[in-house]
C-alpha cells in the first residue's frame, strides 16, 4: 500500500503545511507548474517524487521533468500529464493516446479546477487536484490525498486551503 499525496501548479510557492503532509505520505505526485525547481528540491528531500513540467515551466524544470510521466503504483497504471483535460473533453495532445491505451488512473493539472471523475467509457479514473500555489484565478487552494493497495485507489481526500 502507497499514502500519495497529489499536488499541481504551485507556481513557486510551496509552504509549511504542504510540507507537513508531504511527510506523511510515502510518495508525492506534481502535476506540472512548478515555477521554482526549488519546490521539487524540498519535497524530494523528504520524499520520493514523480513529477511532469508544465506549461509555465523553465528549461531548467523541463530538463529535470517530462511531459508525460507513465509509470505503475502497486497494480494501478498511472499517467501524469499537465495538459489533459477531462473525460469526454482530452485535450488534443493526449486524445489519440489515452482512447488506444488508457490507463487507470489518469492525472493532470492545469486548469486550476480540482475534479475526480470517472471515465466509463475508457474505465479509468479522471484526478485533478487543483492548485496549491497561490497564482491563478482559484479562490481555494486544493490538492488530494489517497492511497493505492493493490489495484484499489482508496480513502480519497481532498485538503483545501485559503487562497490568502
């Protein structure tokens, strides 16, 4: 079993209690939008990361980064992108890939907007965990909780903070 901790678009700005989770989890997942390879450098010091660049991110991120991070948790095939959309509205970047080979749990960020949703079409589960940063339109910075035990994607939470 995995306690993983799922974050996006932080945008440089990383704080105390973000910290304090990511210690409590055994991996942290980073669905692009660093801003500052000084966020990934603190998390990584405590905990294993698995992380993708963003649209906002430097050469420096993206050398560190992918794009596309494809990779297994216990049994669950996890895809982590930052531009991907939703189910029934993929972006056109991953459209073709994810109706050939769709994967269980399928992760983006990007858009600010925290979703969960399942994708019956393609029997995969949809996770955006919002943003954590402080940058953006958001009122409520998100991200989510879970854990993976096997195939089961379990005890989902979502953590919300105050923009300000």
């Amino acid at each position: 079993m995995k306690k993983i901790l799922l974050l996006s678009d932080t945008h440089g700005y990383i704080d105390d209690t973000v910290i304090k989770y990511a210690k409590q989890a055994d991996e942290v997942w980073h669905a692009g939008d660093i801003g500052d390879i000084k966020i990934t450098d603190a998390i990584k010091a405590l905990k294993p990361l698995r992380a993708v660049y963003g649209n906002i991110d430097d050469a420096k991120i993206r050398l560190e980064f992918p794009e596309h991070n494809r990779f297994k948790c216990e049994k669950v095939d996890v895809w982590i992108t930052h531009i991907g959309g939703y189910p029934n509205r993929y972006d056109i970047r991953v459209r073709e890939m994810i109706t050939q080979n769709p994967p269980d749990l399928f992760i983006c960020g990007h858009s600010h907007i925290l979703k969960v949703m399942p994708d019956k079409k393609l029997n995969l589960l949809h996770m955006n965990p919002g943003a954590i940063g402080k940058h953006g339109l958001h009122k409520v910075r998100t991200m989510l909780r879970f854990e993976i035990d096997g195939k089961k994607i379990q005890h989902l939470e979502v953590i919300e903070f105050n923009r300000r």
